[in-house]
C-alpha cells in the first residue's frame, strides 16, 4: 500500500486515476492545474490531455505521480503489511 499523510493512496480496487483525483478534489484543484505546473506547458489542452491519456491508460510514471503530489503538498510513504498467519 501507498499512503499519502494517512490516506491510502493505491490499494486494490482503486486506480490511480480515481486516487489523484480524490487528492485533488480534496485540495479543490483541478486536473488541467496540475497537469500545466507538472509539464510547465502553457498550453492547457495539450497538458491535460497528456496526464488524461497517462492516467486513463494508467501509465503515469511514478516519478510524475510523486511531483503531482509534491505540487499538492503531500508526500508518499510506503508502509509494510502486516504478516496474516
């Protein structure tokens, strides 16, 4: 599992996708926001629709996942399981 301050960020069921846009939705940001400051593109279409088309095919790498949540504010933890017998 992935969490972000406490939240769980990737867990099954759950794809990236809806996690970022939960985070965002939090931080009453919108996606073309982010994607702009993430690819300092002026051009907002082009922006989103490159971080749309990444998350939609979930091939977002995680170094880009880690700055959109760096912009937010937040930072990514991993935590261990604990062992089921």
């Amino acid at each position: 599992m992935i969490y972000i301050n406490c939240q769980v960020l990737y867990y099954k069921g759950m794809g990236i996708k809806e996690d970022i846009k939960s985070v965002l939705a939090k931080e009453a940001q919108t996606m073309t926001d982010v994607a702009c400051k993430l690819y300092k593109s002026k051009n907002r279409r082009a922006a989103m629709s490159n971080l749309s088309q990444k998350l939609g095919n979930e091939t977002i790498k995680f170094t880009e996942v880690k700055a959109i949540m760096d912009l937010l504010g937040y930072d990514i933890e991993f935590k261990k399981r604990k062992q089921t017998v």
